[in-house]
C-alpha cells in the first residue's frame, strides 16, 4: 500500500468520518487557514489514482468515499514504520516507549493489561 503525503492523510481522516463527502464537505472540515477548492480536488484526484477513494456522479459533481479503511491503513501504515524505524521488531517499538518517552506508571500498565488480554486471547485461540 503507498504512503500518503500528511495532505493526503488530512483529507482521509475527514472522508474517513464523514464516510461520504463533496469536495465543499471536505474543506468544511479542514482546519483554517482553508486551502483551496482546486488544491483539495487535486489532492483527492491523487487519491484516487492511489486507490484510496472513488466517487459517485451526480452531474459535473463527484461525492467522493473511501476505498481504503482507517484500520487497514493504520495496520499498514504501523508495519511500516516498525520495519522502517525499529528494525521490524514490535519489541524494539514497545523498548522505545518504555525506555524513552517517560510513560506514566499508570500507562505503562494500562499497556501490560492489553498485552496480557491479547496474550490470552491468543492462547485460547490456540487451544480453542
């Protein structure tokens, strides 16, 4: 899956909640300063050459929807960070946060009590 550019990603994450928007719905949600009505429909041109929306007609108009979910994105969007920044070691990822970023004792526990939910759920799929 291609890497978005941080535009790119900006006007997914609109699409992505509205699930269905014009070009005028989009920028509506855009934070200010607006960009222009040319420079948001390039944008999603883009996108759509990229495979992450298509559009529905309605005249010379377009109402444009996501072809690519925020989950799926996010997956891919992490697997490659992980490989690219830590080696492809979730380890290494999860080394990082609780060596270098001072997480609260709270938070890091918050992060065990999920790691320890997902771990029984995989053994119970392993079992099951």
């Amino acid at each position: 899956m291609k890497e978005l550019t941080k535009a790119e990603e900006q006007i997914m994450h609109v699409l992505w909640d509205l699930e269905r928007a014009f070009v005028k719905d989009i920028i509506d949600r855009l934070p200010d300063p607006k960009p222009a009505y040319n420079t948001v429909s390039t944008v999603i041109r883009i996108l759509e050459k990229k495979g992450f929306v298509g559009h529905e007609a309605f005249g010379k108009t377009h109402r444009y929807h996501p072809l690519v979910s925020k989950d799926r994105y996010t997956q891919e969007f992490l697997r490659g960070f992980v490989r690219n920044f830590f080696g492809d070691s979730y380890q290494e990822l999860v080394s990082f946060f609780a060596k270098d970023n001072n997480l609260s004792v709270a938070e890091l526990e918050d992060i065990l009590r999920t790691l320890r939910g997902e771990i029984r759920k995989h053994k119970a799929d392993d079992h099951g």
